[in-house]
C-alpha cells in the first residue's frame, strides 16, 4: 500500500482501505451508450491496483443477458415496493477482469433500452435506486462507501438517509458524480411521492426542489458526503449559472465538499500497439500501420483512396452538447473550400443525423456520415484519422478526445471543461502543444481553427511535433484513482 495512504489510515486510526460500491446506469463493456460507461467499467480495476476491493453494481440489461448470461451467477432476489407496484428484482453476479459485478435483474425495466426517454424514466431508475437499497444489507459484500454516478443513481443518498435508518446506513458514505449536470431526472411531486414515497418535508427548495418540480440530482447533491465531477475545469464551471442547469445555488452552498477529478481510459483496450479491432498497429515512433489504418477506413467508408488530405473524423452523441450547430453552420464552407475529408461516427438528434445523411449526398467520397453506434468502427475512426473534432458547448471531461490522442489523431476542441484540462493548444512560436483549440462557441472561430490546422497538416516537422506529443500524453486511470481513493479515505 502507498505511503501515503498508509499515513491517512493512521490518521483516521484505520487499518484498512474502505470497500466500495459503484452504483450506475451503465458499466463498459457490459453496457454502453458513453463515457459514464467507459469510467465505470475502468475505475474499479484502476482502485483495486491501489488495494480498495471497488465493486459495481448496474441494471441487467437485455444486452448484458444476450451475452453474459452464461457467466452469470444468480445470487437472491426479492420484491421492490414501488408506490403500489410490487417488482421482482433479482441479484445476479458477473466477476470480469477481476472486478465483482452485481446485476440487478427485471425483465420489464431493463429490457431494450438502457434509457426509456421521457417521464417513464424516473420509474425506471427509482426502480434501480430502491432495488441498490434494498439488496445492500444481503450483498456478500459490506461497503463503506457507495459511490453514485448521475441523477439515474443521486437518489439512493437521499432515499438511504432519510428512509433507512440504522442498521450499516448509519457507518455509509456517500460520493456523488457528477457525469453530466445537463441530465437531473425532473418530475412532478406526485410522481416521486407515489413511487419513491418521498415525504412532503423532502419536496422544498431546502431539498429536492427545484422550479416547482422533484429534482433527482438535486437530492443527490443535498444528501451526499462529497460531490466530485470528472474535470477541475467543469467543477469551476458548474459554480456558474451558464454551466449549472439551474443547480448553481446548491453547488456553491456545498462548495467545500465539490471536486474535480479528471477521467482516464482504458490503457489496455485503447492500445494502437494491440488493439484486435485494427487492421494495422502502430505506436508513437513506428507509425506506417496508421497509414494503413487511414486507406482501411478510406475505403471501407467509401471516401477517396488518398493518403496525402487531411481526414477530420467524430465520434460522438449527436447532441447539442457536443457543438452540432456549429458543425451545421461552416460544413458546407469547409467542404468546398478546403481539400479534406470528413467521417462522422454518431447518433443522436434526428435534425443532426438528417443533416449528415444529406451532407454525404452533397460531397459523396469526401463525407461520410455512419449514423449509428458501433464499437468496433470507433477504433479505425479513431486510428485512421488525422484530426478529431470536439467543438462542445460544454464538456464535464470527455473521453473520445484521450482516445484520439493515444490514436495519433489531434483533437481540436473548444476550451471548456475536461477538453481544457487535457488538450495543450499547439503554439506556433514555440512548437509546442497536442492539437488545436478555441475559446468561444462560435462556428467561425471553430472553421477558423480547422484551417490551422490543415496549414499544419502540410508542415511535416510541426505535425511530427505534434502527433508524438499526443501521444505521448499519459491518460491512464492510475492518477485518478489515486485521487478517488483519497477522496473515499477523507469521507471516513
Ligand atoms: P459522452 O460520454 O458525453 O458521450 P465521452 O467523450 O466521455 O462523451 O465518451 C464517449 C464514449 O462513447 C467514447 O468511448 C466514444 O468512443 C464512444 N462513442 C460515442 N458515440 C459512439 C458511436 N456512435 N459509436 C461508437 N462509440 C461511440
Ligand atoms: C459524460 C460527459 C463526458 C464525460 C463522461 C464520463 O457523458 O458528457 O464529458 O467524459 O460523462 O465522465
């Protein structure tokens, strides 16, 4: 065990390292629609190299069953009150790459969608919420800590203080994540009384109120221990009312207890040198297999078979979060001014997926629109493009840009949140940087931008400056961590 934590434990007159149990909508690789995903599924591994048994609880959802269920170790189960309603939960156990995954089973809410979408929602996630609850006495595994990741999980710190008193609540502590503030589960009082039976008291500004509606991460925020996010930039910016979705004034009453902690990603399946989904390896100073990697996406995404134009790539939720708008206010600008070619990996809004899908008409064998979700493309994505565009509006951390740099394709990005924190502009005096950023969320500023880029596609020395700057940059999850850990030993 590190020094360090050894002299903390001391401190709190310890031997041991807490246990903790992860609570979230989804878990990579059982379950994914975003980074919240990729974060869970590495935490844990990351935790237990330091020596903290970190274990995950998540939903049973049917694309888990259709693969693992044959893996899969039924442990109890029971029946969930639910206002009037009387759900079965079972507990279903999945060990994988060492760590322990407990399932928590119901054919009706984890059925086809990870996310039901509207208000069907909320009884979607109570459901989890008071499933965690109810099965924590009877897991073989007693937590200290239950670190809960987005609004679908920020009302068991509530519901566990407030509705389970003694017994191993009263020694529980409670992290809250913030993934992404845009998201907090707003209902209708009515609603979160019938099916959570949250008393009136609960249902004021003082609590989980907030615009005359029941707000599931505000309970969150109230009731846990500590509040971290996934970037210090985003831990400032969410003390802002731009940032804040509204949430602002609770987070700067607790602002001593908010922190930002920046992600990493999976070292190990984000590896050019190995990875099983490319048709070529590549690593910082041998890099041929990327320009075989680069003709493999060219032709298997039907875009000209040309090594020497800069290829611009996404991988992304196409959502507004993610800077849509101002890739649909310079596309048409960019396409017919500058020689390049544009592959977008993405789905999300309708507006946006039909935008791309024309686009590709437009400028067939120089766009290419996949609109869908696919694991396997986002590797060649990745691997066989040159720049990566990130514009987002905000950005808690962001994933997809570490992933690019370790690919050796420069991310260009807007400066807020976690792209902040992870991109170093390139300087043109000094040589130095890993991509290209801009400071407003403006289109022309972003065009701008990718036309700097392109000048320094052609300047051999500059690009080699900085492909082997990206990746080089270390985005392990052995930093944070280290940080969580020391975040769990203060809430003790
Ligand atoms: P967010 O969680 O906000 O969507 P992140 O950058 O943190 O953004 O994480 C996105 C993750 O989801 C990355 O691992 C990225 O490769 C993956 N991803 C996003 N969209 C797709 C897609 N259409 N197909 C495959 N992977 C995707
Ligand atoms: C959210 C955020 C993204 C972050 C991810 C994992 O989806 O939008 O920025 O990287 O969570 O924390």
């Amino acid at each position: 065990m590190k020094k360090e934590f050894r002299d903390l434990l001391k401190e709190k007159g310890r031997d041991k390292l807490p246990a903790v149990l992860l609570a979230a909508a989804e878990c990579a690789p059982l379950s994914k629609t975003g980074g919240l995903a990729d974060v869970v599924g590495t935490l844990p591994k990351s935790l237990a190299a330091l020596g903290i048994d970190a274990r995950v609880i998540t939903p049973y959802h049917r694309v888990i069953k259709e693969k693992y269920a044959d893996q899969v170790e039924h442990m109890f189960y029971f029946y969930v009150q639910l206002g009037w309603r009387r759900e079965y939960a079972g507990i279903e156990k999945l060990v994988l790459d060492g760590v322990t995954i407990y399932l928590v089973d119901n054919e009706h809410y984890f059925g086809d969608r990870i996310y039901w979408g509207g208000e069907a929602e909320g009884e979607q996630y109570a459901f989890f919420t008071r499933a965690v609850l109810d099965a924590l006495p009877n897991l073989d595994f007693q937590p200290e800590v239950v670190h809960c990741n987005d609004w679908h999980t920020a009302m068991i710190p509530m519901l566990g203080r407030t509705q389970y008193p003694g017994g191993m609540q009263e020694n529980l502590r409670y992290l809250l994540t913030i993934h992404n503030i845009a998201f907090q589960g707003i209902y209708s009082f009515d609603y979160v009384k019938d099916l959570l039976g949250v008393e009136d008291k609960y249902l004021t500004s003082e609590f989980m109120e907030l615009n005359g509606c029941a707000n599931y991460m505000k309970g969150g925020l109230v009731f846990s221990h500590k509040i971290n996010t996934v970037s210090p930039s985003y831990a400032r910016e969410i003390m802002m009312p731009y940032y804040a979705e509204g949430l602002e004034g609770i987070l700067n009453a607790r602002h001593d207890d908010v922190s930002g902690i920046i992600n990493g990603i999976d070292k190990v399946t984000f590896n050019p040198r190995t990875d099983p989904l490319l048709p070529a390896h590549f690593d910082r100073g041998h890099r041929k297999g990327k320009a075989a990697c680069k003709a493999a996406l060219q032709e298997r995404m039907g875009l000209e078979q040309r090594p020497n134009v800069p290829l611009f790539a996404m991988v992304t939720r196409m959502t507004e979060q993610k800077g849509f708008d101002l890739v649909a206010c310079v596309l048409d600008d960019m396409m017919s001014r500058e020689d390049m070619q544009f592959m977008l990996l993405g789905t999300g809004d309708s507006r946006f997926e039909n935008f791309m899908r024309q686009a590709e008409e437009r400028y067939r064998g120089r766009l290419c629109a996949y609109i869908g979700y696919s694991e396997e493309l986002s590797h060649l994505v990745y691997a066989g493009s040159d720049f990566f565009l990130m514009p987002s509006r905000f950005e808690p951390c962001g994933l997809s840009q570490m992933i690019a740099m370790r690919y050796g394709s420069l991310p260009i990005v807007r400066e807020t949140g976690g792209l902040r924190d992870t991109v170093q502009p390139y300087n043109q005096y000094t040589g130095e940087g890993d991509g290209f950023s801009f400071a407003n969320f403006d289109a022309w500023e972003m065009r701008d931008t990718i036309h700097k880029a392109i000048e320094a596609y052609y300047k051999k020395d500059v690009m080699e400056g900085l492909i082997t700057s990206a990746m080089k940059a270390d985005f392990g999850f052995e930093l944070s961590a280290m940080e969580y850990a020391r975040l769990y030993l203060c809430m003790l």
